[in-house]
C-alpha cells in the first residue's frame, strides 16, 4: 500500500524507458511541473508581498519517490510558476514530509527580528532508521523560520515540538490561524483520525481534540488534512471545513480527499447535523476523479481578496511511480477557488478554477449553437489547438438521455466523458485514451461521478493540457480529475448523442508566452 508519503520507498525504481520526445509532449505547458524528478503533495503555501509560495514534496536525485525535501516555486499569479531552490533538506532527524507554513505577523513565535514577519513551516520529521528497526514513533513535527520571505529556513533547535505518542502514521501537520480563539490550530493526521493541536506561540503545542473515529470513508490511512473557516455564500453564516485526503479509498479507487462541515469551538470541531452518520458511500468529495490529492490551501491571503485557494496533486498512489514520464514525474491541478454552498439544510464545496487563468486565454472559437445528432465533430486542430485549452458549453432542458464527449488524436487515442441524465451520473473513461499498460489500475476502470445540482441546465468546463483533463460541472458542484497520455496530440473535439444542442460553446486556447 503507498501512503501519501510511499514511505517504504527509499530507492529508485526501474522505470520503462520513454524518449525525449514523449517527455516534451507530455509535459503541461500550463500546469506547474518540476523541472526534473519526482514530485508529489503540495507543501507550506503562503501569499506574501504579491507572491504565491507553493513547497512540494520533492526527490532531486531520481524520478520515484525517495529521501523527502521541500521543494519550492514562487508565482505572481497562480499559473505561472518559477522554481526556486529546494527549500528544506533531509537531516540527522529524517526526511522532511509533507507540512505547511504561515506568515507571523505578529510575531507570536519570537523569531522575527522587529522589521520582517517570520515565515513559520511545520513539517514531519520521518525517521528511516526507526522505520527499519520496526518502531511506530518513526514520525515526528517539527518547524523551521524564514526571515527572508520563504526563501530560506532555519530549523528550529529545539525541534522537535510534537513527539510521537506511538502512532505509526502521524503526519501533515496544517496550521490555521483561528481569530476567533486567538490561537494558532494545528491539524494532524493520524492512522484514519485527525489530531486537533492548539498553540500561542508555534513552537509549544497542546492536544486539543481528536475526529473522525467511524465518520466518512476509512478505507486507507487518512492524510494532509486543512481545517478553514468558510462563509456560506450569500449569507452571513460561517462553518469550519476539514478537508481531508485518504489512500486508499478514493471514491474511484485509491487516493482520493473528502471533506467534513461542522463548528469549531476552539478544541473540538463538531459535525454538523446535515452529516450525521456520514457512511463510507458518502457524495462529500472535493475531487471524484482519481488525480487530485492531497491538495490544501494557500494561508495569508489578504482579506480584501477573501478567497480560498486550492492547488492538489494531480496524480494517485495507484500508478504515480510508473506513469509514463521520464525526466520529471507529476504535475499540480490547476489553482481552483473553493466555496462553501448551501441548499436546503446541505452544504457542500464547489471548486472552480482561479480567476486568473482568464488572463492566458488566447485564440477563441465560439459557437453559440452546435447541433447534435449521432456523433458529432465540434472542433478540431485546424480551428483551433484543443490540446491546450479550456472548453466551456451548456446544454438546456435535459432530457433521460446520454450525453457522451470525446476529446482524440489523429490515431487511436481517445479520452471520453459524458452525462446520463436517467442515473444522473457523471462518466470519464482513460481505458483507451493513449498509454495505459503501464500500471493495472490505470485503465482498468471508467471513473462516475453523481450529479449534484437539480438544475435542469447542465453547465459544463473542461481544462485540457496535454496530459491532464479537469472536469467542472455544474460550476463546479461536481469536479472530475484525471491524467492521460495520448501517444499523439490531441486533435479533436466530439460529441454524441440523440439530438440534442450545445450552447454558448467557447474554446480557448491556454497561451503562457
């Protein structure tokens, strides 16, 4: 079983060769991607002085998981990225996993020199010895301070400032600053549980509270928690969200990140009512696509801003050693508000992508009515490149019918999803959408999502790069992510169906330069 952190790796693993030219074709040309090597969780994102800092689980030496560090990228805006030296490096105490970071204002740390708020990231400390020698408390937190906005840390010498009680899988500590409380709340995965820790200063921490013991999905070891404070639009009512990623036991197989809605009472979060007795069938999932996992928020973000903002990892422990990429290995989602919505006495997360990619959109090909019937050819590569590109429609007044799409190469490659209306369930199927032998799980199986929305229109937004797709239904009441590799580009846009219109179609290609 691979964890978030694939914790039994330590070395390289033989991996099928790939030629230059498939590393070049597969790469997103707008999705970030290391330079080269291995990546995985989103690590210590922070907003400061007109930066995004995204961190990362990162393996310089090789392109499977090994010997955590913290890698580290800076952005004006969410989409463009610059990578930057790696940001912490494994120690004496172990490696560095997965954490997060915030920025002290107020100095509540002691570590700020009086003229520059400290950046404080706390991370797991993973012990290899302790591993091999069969203890359960191999994992232990730990911070580090930057007063140099993130560029570089110091470690904390009195780390470290949580032990291990004697949990084997104890890790991805996620600080929020609670004004409420004016305290600082640590949340902490444990085995299938979230630890909830309290702190005034960052460096001494005390155990507050524990959830989740029989509550929502427990088919793997639960990781990389974030706990925020949400609004519910159009009111004035507010609601803590856990976000909370497992693997396995994803919706569709493997890694997967669901989220729980409740109060907050400055020690215990409490469910709310509309989830009690939330099975392990729950519909609660930020993502029912099989690649975005262990995605968080970014912390500081200005108050005149007020959004959540979210980035995942865009791959899934199932097959993330083995995709067929040579020189680098995974890419994150693209950067999506989150939102907290409630309809009746039901509230759910939507996501859509951040804004800001609006600000890369080129070339356009629009129709305001695209006629149906049978299979259909919507676009193509001579109008328009689709293999780079955000593909938006609607179609009204559903009928009990199948609404299917296809998105292929001149050759055999073809990536389909699609809507049936009678089930009211969505569909994404990578069985023969380019490579896929590469791993069992890879195609073995078409991912379903339910629909969410009672709304007799169905909106529909896909980000396509290269060798990713991001479904968004419904404005994002149901999202859909997943990778693929099309051993050829992708061409061209379908649809099939039993007479039906598609509405308001926009294609816009993604253009960086």
């Amino acid at each position: 079983m691979f964890s978030c952190k694939e914790n039994n790796k330590e070395t390289n693993e033989e991996t099928p060769e790939v030629t230059a030219q498939n590393d070049t074709d597969f790469r997103p040309a707008f999705h970030f991607t290391p330079n080269e090597n291995w990546m995985n969780d989103p690590n210590g994102m922070f907003f400061l002085n007109g930066t995004y800092h995204l961190f990362f689980q990162y393996y310089p030496e090789g392109n499977t998981w090994g010997p955590m560090h913290w890698g580290h990228a800076t952005s004006k805006d969410m989409i463009k990225w610059e990578e930057q030296p790696i940001a912490l490096k494994p120690d004496e105490q172990g490696y560095i996993f997965s954490g997060s970071a915030v920025v002290d204002t107020e100095n509540t740390s002691g570590f700020g020199d009086g003229e520059t708020a400290p950046v404080i990231a706390m991370f797991t400390y993973h012990d290899p010895k302790g591993e091999e020698e069969g203890r359960e408390d191999y994992q232990t937190q730990a911070i580090a301070y930057s007063l140099d906005e993130g560029k570089t840390f110091t470690k904390y010498e009195g780390n470290p400032v949580i032990e291990n009680p004697g949990i084997r899988d104890f890790r991805d500590p996620k600080i929020t600053r609670d004004e409420v409380h004016d305290q600082w709340v640590m949340v902490l995965s444990a085995d299938d549980i979230t630890m909830f820790y309290t702190s005034q200063n960052l460096k001494d921490w005390e155990l507050a509270s524990e959830f989740g013991k029989g509550i929502g999905a427990h088919g793997g070891v639960w990781e990389c928690p974030d706990f925020i404070q949400m609004k519910v639009e159009g009111s004035e009512e507010k609601k803590w969200v856990l976000i909370q990623s497992l693997n396995p036991g994803g919706f569709n197989g493997g890694s997967g990140t669901q989220y729980f809605v409740g109060d907050f009472d400055g020690k215990t979060f409490t469910l709310d009512d509309s989830m009690q007795d939330l099975g392990e069938d729950h519909h609660y999932w930020l993502d029912f696509g099989k690649d975005n996992y262990a995605g968080v928020t970014w912390a500081n973000i200005p108050e005149e801003d007020g959004r959540h903002l979210f980035i995942g990892w865009m791959s899934n422990w199932q097959y993330a050693n083995e995709v067929p990429t040579e020189t680098w290995r995974s890419a994150m989602t693209i950067a999506r508000e989150i939102k907290l919505n409630k309809t009746g006495d039901t509230y759910r997360i939507v996501s859509t992508p951040a804004a800001e990619l609006q600000n890369y959109k080129g070339e356009k090909f629009t129709k305001s009515t695209v006629s149906v019937e049978g299979k259909t050819q919507i676009a193509t590569s001579e109008e328009i490149d689709i293999s780079n590109s955000v593909i938006s429609f609607e179609i009204q007044d559903l009928k009990d019918q199948e609404y299917h799409f296809s998105l292929s190469s001149e050759g055999d490659d073809v990536l389909k999803f699609g809507y049936d209306h009678s089930t009211e369930e969505f569909y994404l199927d990578r069985s023969n959408s380019g490579l896929t032998d590469f791993n069992e799980n890879f195609g073995d199986k078409v991912s379903t999502a339910p629909r969410l929305s009672k709304d007799s229109n169905l909106k529909v937004k896909a980000i396509v790069d290269n060798m990713s797709i991001e479904l968004f239904f419904d404005d994002g009441e149901t999202v859909m992510t997943e990778i693929f590799f099309p051993e050829q580009p992708i061409r061209n846009f379908s649809a099939e169906g039993n007479e039906f219109n598609l509405k308001n179609l926009k294609i816009n290609q993604v253009n960086l330069n």
